[in-house]
C-alpha cells in the first residue's frame, strides 16, 4: 500500500484531514499537560524534601546546643545576630537575588570571624537552617566552597580554640 493510499486510509476512517489536526492537536495538548505537570510534581517533591530537611536539621543543631550548654558553653553573639550573620552567609553564598555566579570568600570568612564560641557557630548554624536551594549550612558550604576554602574557616574557628569544624573530603 502506498503512503497516499495509507493517509487516504487514514484520513477515511479518522472522518478526514480536518480530524486528523483535531486529533494531533489533541495529543499535543495531552503531552504538554503531562510536561508542566511533571515539573509540577518535581517543585512540590523539592518542597516536601526541603522541609523534611529542616526538620532534621534543626533537631540536629537543637541536639548540639543542648550538650554544649550541659557542658557550660556560653555564647558571645544574640539570637538576632546570628540571624543576621546567617543571612550574610546566605548573600556571599548566593548574592543578594540568591543567583551569584560566585561566592565571596572574604564576607564567608568575615562570617567565621565574627564567632568566638562553639555556641556562637551552633546558633548560626541554627539560623541559617535550610536555605532556599535546600541546603542546610555544612551541605552549602561543601557545594559551593574549595577544599583549600573549607580548611580556612576550619582554621579561622580552630585559632579561637572553637572546637567545631566541617567535613573536608574531596567532591
């Protein structure tokens, strides 16, 4: 059979050419409902792990504090303050519209500077909780920082006798 033979068979049993568009338009539709809905889903899956992951975290942290505070831990820095170094962490990881290119390492460090005590790191890590990418602070920082930039804060808290530091391992 040839292919006019075979469109003609087509077009005869489909009720014409105008059916045919009808029905291609139809099944277009149909897969671009299933595309947005599948990019749907995947928000939706991103938002339940986000906040799934910020729970956890924050039971971890919460865990920390209470043990360094059992052991006399003291702070140096306000609630407010570590929010507010938390979320100047957030901009030198991410710029102010959360779409940098690259990280500013000397703010990062400037960050780190600013802590004197175990607790004071616990309470930014607290505040700096599950960023909007999904990232709690450790998984933030081994994402977006060299080896070589992770060691630095790792020094900066070990020179203050901060006895706290992050997972440094090749990516």
């Amino acid at each position: 059979m040839s292919a006019g033979k075979v469109i003609k068979h087509i077009s005869g049993e489909l009720g014409g050419t105008k059916n045919i568009v009808k029905y291609a338009g139809i099944g277009l539709g149909a897969v671009i409902v299933l595309i947005i809905l599948y990019f749907v889903f995947q928000k939706i899956k991103l938002k339940m792990q986000t906040a799934a992951n910020k729970i956890v975290v924050q039971k971890a942290v919460d865990d920390e504090i209470a043990l360094v505070l059992e052991s006399g831990g003291k702070a140096t820095i306000t609630e407010a303050q570590a929010l507010s170094l938390a979320n100047d962490l957030k901009v030198a990881l991410y710029g102010v519209d959360g779409n940098a290119w690259t990280e500013d390492e000397d703010a990062i460090y400037g960050v780190y500077m600013s802590l004197n005590e175990t607790l004071d790191v616990l309470l930014l890590e607290k505040r700096y909780g599950v960023d909007d990418k999904g990232y709690d602070i450790k998984q933030a920082l081994r994402k977006y920082l060299s080896i070589g930039e992770l060691k630095k804060i790792n020094s900066i808290l070990s020179s203050k006798g901060i006895e706290h530091s992050y997972p440094v391992y090749v990516k």
